[in-house]
C-alpha cells in the first residue's frame, strides 16, 4: 500500500464497522460489523476482520445465519484467512424453551484442516427472566461433525454444549460471553467469545472482542489454540 509522503511507518486503523439493527413487522433483525488494519513503510500489512448475522421470526419459528472471518497479508504473503458460517432454526415450545437444529461450516487456510462441519440437534432454555439487565440461554445436543484434512473426508458423532450470557452494566456499557464446547470420539472443540460494547455517541459505539479457539487434536505443526482480539467503532442506523 502506497501512501504520499515520507517513508516512515503509517498505522491506519480504518476500522469501517456497521451495525444496522432493523426490527421490521416480519421480525427481521440484521447486524454487520467490518474492521481493517493498513500499515505501510517499514512494514506493509493489511488484516480486515467481519461479522454479520440476520435473524427472522415466523410463529413459533426463528431462524438465524451467521459469518465471520479474517484476512491478513503482510508483504504481499498471506498470513491467515479464515471463515466460520453457522445457520439454525429453533422452534420455541414456551416462552423460556426451545429445540435447536444447527449446522456450521469453517473454512481455516491455516488449521491444518482443509475444512470443518458440524450438525447437531439440541434443547435449549432461558434463564434469569426476572432480571431486566441480564440473560442467560444454554442449549445441549447431539450431533455429527465432518472434517477434511488432505483431500480425506471424516466423521464423528459430537457432544454439544453451549451458553450465551448478556449483562447489560449501564446505559452505555454491554457485556456478552458465549461458551460452545464440542466433544467428539477423535477431537474436542471448544469455543470463547467475550466482548464488551460501549456507546461513544448516539450513533457510535466501541467494541473490544476477544475469540479463543482450542482443538484438542490438530494436524503435525499446527498449534491447538488460535486466539483473535479485536477494537472496532460501531455505527447504529
């Protein structure tokens, strides 16, 4: 990346994020977030970071799809790309239960794994419905997960658990934790997302997220924790 002047290190953090939540009459809620990091002279990198989702409800029904994923490069080489999609569909029984199908697909070019996939069919339930600045929603299941590792498929049956709990601190201040844990016959996946969102402006908001992921069991070389932390400004329309 070429920028006019002189040759000395420029840090952009052009962190391009916005989050359109739109409640409309059929239910839809939808969420886009970018980020991007550019550097130039002594070191020429460039990472960009998304995440979307959208959800929309039908009757007892609701449905959700999600991506994330990252890109760096740095002198032209690429350093990590990585996407992980989940969709599901929960049919609500009551007001604080649910049965969950979910399949996700995760396409890491650095794992080791040429891919991952997962389905599992889980009950879910809410908790802390007296509370009006926190919730808690855990759900466990069972399923099945396909790998790809060097043009070979296979299969095992998995455990699933999993929680997201939301804290409402102030006004201003939102604190969120989801915790996914995977247990499979060859290899365990467990998953950590913590973030904390605060209002800058009336249509700006900041958040800081951190995203841990340790596999059990990976190809030779290839290390069993991945971790991405992550600043980014969000617009609200």
């Amino acid at each position: 990346m070429q920028f006019i002047g002189r040759p000395v290190l420029y840090v952009l953090l052009a962190t391009l994020a916005t989050s359109v939540f739109a409640q409309q009459p059929g239910g839809i809620v939808r969420e886009v977030e970018v980020g991007a990091l550019f550097t130039s002279g002594n070191t020429d990198e460039q990472s960009l970071n998304f995440a979307g989702n959208i959800e929309f409800s039908r009757n007892s029904w609701q449905y959700g799809f999600s991506l994330d994923g990252i890109y760096s490069a740095s002198d032209d080489e690429t350093k990590g790309q990585r996407f992980y999609g989940v969709g599901s569909a929960d049919y609500e029984f009551s007001e604080d239960s649910f049965f969950q199908a979910r399949v996700s697909h995760e396409d890491d070019r650095f794992s080791g794994y040429d891919s991952q996939s997962d389905l599992t069919l889980s009950y879910g339930r809410g908790f802390l419905q007296s509370r009006s600045d926190m919730s808690f929603i855990a759900d466990a299941g069972v399923g099945i997960r396909w790998s790809r590792l060097e043009g070979s498929d296979f299969d095992e049956p998995i455990l699933r658990l999993a929680g997201e709990y939301e804290w409402i601190l102030s006004n201003s201040a939102t604190f969120s934790q989801e915790l996914a844990m995977e247990y499979g016959t060859d290899s365990n996946i467990y998953r950590s997302d913590t973030g904390i969102t605060t209002q800058v402006l009336e249509n700006l908001s900041l958040r800081f997220s951190l995203r841990l992921k340790h596999q059990t069991e990976v190809p030779m070389s290839r290390k069993k924790t991945d971790t991405e932390t992550a600043v980014t400004f969000v617009m609200n329309f």
